[in-house]
C-alpha cells in the first residue's frame, strides 16, 4: 500500500473558511461542508484535523496556510467561533 502512494504525484487541495462552513477543492471537483456538519477538531504538532459528521477528515498542514488565509491561530479561532469541539490530543 505504501509503495501505491508514492506512485501518486502530489496535488493541490485548497480548503476555503468562510461563515458559511468549508469549502473543498480538488481537482475540479468542489464539496461544500456547512458548520452544522463539522464535529470537532484537534490540534497536532504541524497541522489541524478537522472531523467532519460523515466521518472524513480534513488534514491542513500548518506549513500550507496560505498567507492570505493567515496562521493557523485564525483557522482555530473560526472553528471555536462557530462552535466547533476542540478534541484533546490522543494519550
């Protein structure tokens, strides 16, 4: 399985936070996650998980903000002022 991921190119995900939820863009197909479908979000070292109530997941790597999205602190802010549980890291 591994050796199956490194036959793929790396790609290009933008994720975009607005009022309305997380907007997803990957390779020209568009999915829309509106708050009331975000469970929780955790914080790791180097990226933010966000859960979604379908049971995928968002990984947004703290190296990839881009600056007009600005820090990582401004992603968690939205997630907390749309009230978002934040989970505590795993033991």
């Amino acid at each position: 399985m591994r050796s199956s991921f490194r036959s793929h190119p790396p790609r290009t995900i933008r994720l975009e936070v607005s009022d309305e939820g997380l907007r997803e863009f990957d390779a020209g197909i568009e999915s829309f996650a509106p708050w009331a479908s975000v469970r929780s979000f955790r914080l790791a070292r180097r990226f933010v998980e966000i859960e979604l109530s379908n049971n995928l997941y968002a990984y947004v790597p703290d190296q990839r903000l881009s600056p007009a999205s600005s820090r990582r602190e401004d992603l968690v802010a939205m997630l907390e002022k749309q009230g978002v549980t934040k989970q505590l890291p795993p033991p």
